[in-house]
C-alpha cells in the first residue's frame, strides 16, 4: 500500500469515528432525557408556567457538573473551550425568539427528538416540520440579517471570566455555590 | 437493572448524567454537544433534494456544510435512546395531544399539530438566529461560561415563560 492511500485510509476511519461517537452519545442523551420526564410537552410547559422545575433542576445539575469537570480537564489540559462568538442581536433578539416558538411548540431542538422517540406525534408531525421550516427560512434570510441586526452589539467569543480578566475558578467557585444554593432552594421550598 | 424499567428518574442523577456526557463529548468529539444544527443541515439537504445544487449556494450552507456530522447522529441517537427507555418502562404511548393542551383547548388533534408547526417554524427560526439551542448554549455553552450562551439561555427563558402565560393564563385560561 502506498504511502498516500493509507493516508487516506487513516483519514477515512477517522472520519468515520465521530459518527458513531454522535450516535452512541445521542443514545444515552436521548435516554437520560426520557428518563428525566423531558421529552413530555407537560414537563417543559409545566416550567414555562412556573409550576413544575423539572427542567431547570435538569440544567442547572448538569451545568455544575459539566462545567467543573471541563474545567479541571482544561486546567490538565486535556481539553479546550469550544466558545461560539456572539452580539445582543445574534443571542438577545434571538433567544427572545426561540424563547417564543419554545412555549408554543412545547419541545426544543433535543427534547423534540426524544419526544418523537417517546411516540409523541405532534412532535412528529407539526413540530419537526416546523423547525425544518423555520431553519430553511433562517437560511434564505441569512446574508440579509448578518449585516443587519446580528452585527448589532456584538462583543465575541468571549466568557465570563475573560470579560472579567480574572482566572477561570474565581467565576467557576462562585457559579457553582450559586446553582448548588438554588438547587437547595428549589427543594426546600418544595418547587 | 430495575431502574432501567422505571418511569422516572430524579433530574439530579439525569443531569449529572448529562453533565457527564458534555466531558465525553469535549474527551472523545473535542466538540461541546448540540442538536439544532442537525435540523438546519436536514432542511438544507432536503431542498436541495427539491430545488437542486444550487441550494447548497446559499451563504448560510457555506456557514454549516450540508452533510451528516456527528452532531446529525448524535440527535438521530436521541430518538432510539428515548425509544429505548420509554420501551422499558412501558413509559412509549402514541399520542397527538399533550393532557396538559387538552385541558385548555380540547382534544382536536388538527388544532395541536397547527400550533406545533408554527411554533416549530419559530424555534427553528430563532435557534439558528441564536446560533444555539437549549443544548449547545443552554447546557454546553453556559457550563463552558461563554457570555453568548448565558444571554442566550436567559432570553430562551425570558421568550419561552412569557409566551406560556399567554397560551395558558390568557388565551386558554
């Protein structure tokens, strides 16, 4: 074998790898999800209207956890921060809304996935339709909108603690303290 | 191996779960995990498959290219993960409207399907215009403490309990 087709081959099963690292990953994310009550229109209407914190306790754990762990793994450097750059018009005006087609749809991006998973056939039928909709629209809307209200105040890739110029755990520790207080909050207040 | 056949799980073990699964995915992807690019590439590559090559022209699919990456199969991995838990807890139903839908505006299955496409189309819209959903700014960008996520995942919420009252305490209430 020459030299340049066993490159190629090299970079062929490694290509190939990440695929199944996705759909291996997705499969546990899509059953933890389920298992958490997620990919149910209740549960995630029930935290829009307040009344049932299944969702936020979800994140907020898993935030804590994410974040200390690649944290320490970045402090090994084993790994880097994969940060996407953003302004107030690209995550304000856009979140907003998402925000909107979130309360009204009753699923989002992963949990619709779930849903369809769990048998839930408005998911299927209206929502998916619908989000391959809105995001071909994005896409036909794109070149207009990126010069327009997605440069507005736009500040990077920036995180907290590099706006802040401290070091990573000055904002680590105390983010942690304050998810693990409104975690203990939530329970005790019976929420 | 009977927690694998119950209902529910406590969010706190399902979200350390997750957590654990974003440093897998930094580990093994060298990529934080997200899901709504996969839908942008699906409606991509299925009008292309409509209207021709030249779909793939447009700016924002020089943006994310119109091919199955691993975030693709990570949700497509969504879908059998569920399917697999719902099955072993007897948890799988078919259904077209939520109990909670049905309390307010009935059991007409057109009615629900309509509104999820509509609000589909914003979702999907306002997840490319953020650039991220509740996965890649709300739990993977926000744990990396990236100020895009954090707005991001504060104005998901902001839109998304403002729009719930509307539907349930005015326009249903």
């Amino acid at each position: 074998m020459s030299e340049k087709t066993k490159q190629a081959k090299a970079q062929k099963s490694h290509a190939w790898s990440p695929l199944a690292w996705g759909l291996i990953l997705g499969i546990l994310f899509g059953f933890l999800l389920q298992k958490g009550g997620v990919t149910n229109y209740d549960v995630i209407l029930g935290q829009l209207l307040l009344t049932d914190f299944t969702v936020v306790k979800i994140m907020l754990t898993a935030v804590l956890v994410g974040m200390i762990g690649i944290f320490t793994m970045k402090s090994f450097g084993w790994v880097s921060l994969s940060i996407k750059p953003g302004s107030w018009g690209i995550n304000g005006v856009g979140g907003l809304i998402f925000g909107l087609g979130f309360a009204i749809l009753g699923y989002c991006p992963g949990t619709i996935a779930g849903a369809i998973g769990n048998g839930y056939l408005d998911a299927l039928v209206g929502g998916l339709a619908g989000i391959l909709i809105g995001t071909g629209l994005f896409a036909a809307l794109y070149p207009k909108l990126r010069t327009g209200i997605l440069a507005k105040g736009d500040f990077g890739d920036i995180t907290i603690p590099k706006l802040l110029k401290v070091n990573d755990w000055v904002v680590v520790i105390p983010v942690a303290v304050l998810i693990l207080t409104l975690l203990i909050w939530l329970e005790t207040s019976g929420l | 191996m009977d927690f694998l056949a119950q209902v529910r799980w406590s969010p706190y073990v399902v979200g350390a779960g997750i957590g654990i699964l974003s440093w897998l995915s930094f580990l093994i992807i060298k990529k934080p995990l997200g899901c709504s690019t996969a839908f942008a590439k699906t409606s991509g590559i299925i009008e292309k498959k409509i209207r021709g090559r030249h779909v793939a022209l447009k700016p924002y699919y020089d943006k994310i290219k119109l091919e199955i990456d691993w975030q693709w199969m990570l949700v497509l991995g969504i879908v059998f993960g569920a399917l697999i838990s719902a099955l072993l807890s007897g948890d799988f139903r078919l259904q077209w409207v939520p109990s909670l839908w049905l309390s307010s505006f009935g059991n007409t299955p057109v009615l629900r399907v309509f509104v999820a496409l509509l609000g589909g189309i914003l979702l999907g819209f306002g997840a490319r215009w953020a650039d991220g959903c509740t996965s890649g700014h709300g739990i993977s960008g926000t744990l990396q403490l990236a100020v895009s996520s954090w707005i991001s995942a504060i104005a998901f919420f902001v839109g998304g309990i403002i729009m719930a009252h509307i539907l349930f305490r005015i326009i249903g209430g």
